[in-house]
C-alpha cells in the first residue's frame, strides 16, 4: 500500500503553496547577495526594530528605546488600548465560586433588567461587591431582616 502522489495540476491549492514557495524561496536568494537581476538596495526599508513585523511602527519605550518587532504574538495590550479598569487596578483581587446554575441563570436576568432600567452595564462583580461588603459592614442579612421584624 503506497501512497498516491498528489497530483499538483488538478489541485489548485497545492499549485498555488508551490507559486508561493518558489517565490519565498527567490525572495531569500535575493536577499542573501545571490547575484539575482533584481535590485533591492533602491528601496530604503526600516530598520526591523522600528516596525512591530506588520509595517507600522513601534511605539518607542521609556527612555526612547524601542520594542523590536517580528512576527511573534505579543502578550499584554493591544496597541492603542487604553490602561485602566479593574484587572489594571492592583486593589482589586479575583475571587472564584461556585453557585447552582439556576441562581446564576437568575442573576443574569436581573442584570439585565437592571442594565436597561440603568442604562449602562451592570456587572455581576459589582453586584458581588456590594453583596460581600454589607455582609462586612452590617452582617449576615437575613438576620438583619430578622432583627428588623
């Protein structure tokens, strides 16, 4: 049992990675000094620290150093994005739980009610947060209801 040859001419995809290699494979020639016709030097490029691998600049870094680019991913913000919020704030801290899948279902409707009533989003850890700092301030609230009656 061999394996059948794919044939190149009735498969466009295939022809075409092949297009695309040879014309890798004589960028590289060219640019290693290969003696090609062509003549990159009349073109002027960036230097590669000074642009981000997509063609547009880097931001310059504290200092006036600047990020080298390349075509890496790069972990943290996306240019332009502004800093702030509650994952940049370092008073804030995650918490995890666990709650039954009806409560959370509930929850979500609320807050979507409270989100059209409001105006604007009104997220869960801010509902969390309020909940968890009465219970600091002023205890457990059913028996404050209790208290009450």
């Amino acid at each position: 049992m061999g394996r059948d040859r794919i044939d190149r001419a009735s498969n466009p995809l295939a022809a075409m990675m092949d297009e695309e290699l040879e014309g890798l494979e004589a960028e590289d020639a060219g640019e290693t000094g290969g003696g090609g016709t062509t003549s990159t030097a009349a073109i002027p490029e960036a230097p590669p620290e000074a642009t981000d691998g997509l063609g547009r600049r880097a931001p310059s870094g504290p200092g006036g150093a600047t990020r080298t680019g390349g075509l890496a991913r790069r972990s943290g913000r996306r240019p332009g994005r502004p800093k702030g919020g509650r994952n940049s704030d370092p008073n804030m801290v995650p918490i995890s739980a666990k709650i039954h899948r009806d409560v959370r279902f509930a929850v979500d409707r609320v807050l979507a009610e409270q989100s059209a009533l409001a105006g604007r989003p009104v997220y869960m850890a801010e509902v969390i947060e309020r909940l968890l700092r009465f219970y600091v301030e002023r205890g457990d609230p059913y028996e404050v209801l209790d208290d009450a009656r």
